[in-house]
C-alpha cells in the first residue's frame, strides 16, 4: 500500500527522481521515504497505473468539470477497492465524487505547496466518505512520511486556507487602512507568531496563555477585526491595474531588479533545514 502514493498526477510540477535522490543526500538520511519524497508513478499511461495501484490521486486544472470528467477513467480502470481521491485546494469532494458508483472510497488529499516538500497534507472527508478510507489515506501518507489532518466537513478552503486567509484579510485591512507597512506586517509575522508555531500551534497558544486570558483579549479585540464578506479593496485595485506580483514586476511589493527563484530557493532552503531536523530525532 505505501508503494501506491500516487497513480498519476496529470499536470503540476514535480521534481525528478535525481532531485529527489540529491535532496535524500543532502539530508543525510536513509531513505526517500523518511523524508515523505518518494517520487511519483513511472507508469507509462493513466490506465497502466490505475490497473496497479490501490490509490487513484488526481490532479487537474482547478475546475469542478476537469475534476468530475478525470474520474470516469479512474473508476473504469482501477480496482473495485481503489479509493480515489483529489488534490484539489478548494473544490468540494462530495460533488467531485458524485460521477462515482461508489462516493464512500472518495476523499480530497490536498498537498501543500512545495508539495515534494512539505510535510502536511489535509485529508478531506466528502459528505459519505467512510471513516475506513480516511484511515487507509492516513496509514498510507503518514508511512511515507507525510503529515496528514483530517477535516471532517468538506467546506470551503478546508483547514488550513481557512486560517491562512482569515490572516490575509486582516494583513490586507492593516495595510490599506495605514496602520503598518507592507514590509512590517510581513516582518511582524515571521519574527513573531511565525517563529513560534513550530514549538507549539495556535490552539495550544491558547492553553498556554489561559483561555481567561484568551478571552478577555478577544472581547474587546475581535470587534475591531476586519469582517469583510469580499475581497479587500487593496487587492481588487491591483489586480485590476495589473500589478500581480512576481511575475509582472509589481504587486504588493516593488519586484524590479529582484530574483523571485531566488526567493523560493530561500524558501526551500529553510523547509530543507527543518526537514532535515525533523528526521534526525
């Protein structure tokens, strides 16, 4: 079952089996599989690999169409006990799954971006998604050497791009209404909370503080949040105005003369060295 991570991945970067191998030893340890890096199908077609795997993945363009059309293969090819699921950051499961004969063995598997990096991937629950194939995703994933949570309702953003845009709306509100810099609320985040949510998670911040305390900060301060049901102004304007980022030169910051590889090679560098520290315990 550990062999069956993914029976074929349709689109989306992924890097190769050298890359992995230079990662593997770089990191000094004894197997791809300690680090979660194990490298894709080499099946040569979809139904090859459907026809060996237990595991149906799918991964397609971002739309409810693409998704609901990749399944009639998958459910024509693979095992009857396959379970299939998707990739998908924001569509909803349970309508994915509804072309399937069987929706019980459907369930999202979101990766996180690095995904041949990052540890976490949010196991959605569709609205009859069994507890038995939640489990087999786990075992599976978690022996490779993922790190997977369970979301037990199959809303939108899941589990973590929930918390991640509740703090983009709020960045965005603190920007647009002058109240701190770009650069300062990106420095706040990754000197402050950012440092410490690999010692313990929000939650337990909570805990760790007093839930007294906890609420009587909340009282006062969750009426004076951003509570927007759209997108920030902020954001609408510079997209309008073309100003999308990296790729065009400007978004938020000012990219000209600056290298965006360069700023994920960073990033990568640093998800390594905790990688690194994580499979050496």
């Amino acid at each position: 079952m550990r062999r069956s991570l993914c029976a074929c991945r349709t689109i989306g970067q992924f890097p190769g089996r050298e890359q992995i191998g230079g990662l593997v030893r770089e990191l000094h340890v004894g197997s791809e599989a300690r680090l979660g890096l194990q490298h894709r199908s080499g099946h040569r077609t979809i139904t090859h690999a459907l026809l060996h795997r237990r595991i149906s993945d799918r991964s397609t363009v971002g739309s409810m169409d693409a998704s609901r059309s990749a399944m009639p293969v998958a459910r024509l090819r693979a095992p009857k006990a396959a379970i299939f699921a998707s990739n998908t950051s924001g569509l909803p499961i349970s309508r994915i799954a509804e072309v399937l004969e069987n929706p019980r063995r459907a369930a999202t598997t979101h990766f996180w971006n690095p995904a041949h990096l990052m540890p976490l991937v949010e196991i959605v629950k569709g609205e009859r998604t069994i507890d038995e194939t939640v489990a087999r995703l786990r075992s599976l994933l978690d022996g490779a050497g993922k790190q997977t949570v369970v979301v037990l309702k199959d809303v939108p953003g899941q589990l973590g791009n929930r918390l991640l845009h509740a703090l983009f709306r709020e960045a965005f509100h603190i920007v647009q209404e002058g109240i701190a810099s770009v650069e300062d609320v990106d420095l706040a985040i990754k000197t402050g909370p950012g440092l410490r949510f690999p010692a313990y998670g929000l939650l337990e911040h909570a805990d760790m503080i007093g839930l007294d305390m906890q609420l009587a900060i909340d009282s006062y301060l969750f009426a004076e949040l951003c509570n927007l049901a759209e997108a920030p102004a902020l954001l609408q304007e510079r997209v309008a105005r073309g100003d999308l980022g990296a790729r065009t030169g400007r978004g938020l910051y000012d990219w000209s003369g600056k290298d965006a590889d360069a700023v994920r090679a960073r990033r990568d560098r640093f998800i390594i060295d905790r990688l690194k520290e994580r499979a050496m315990r």
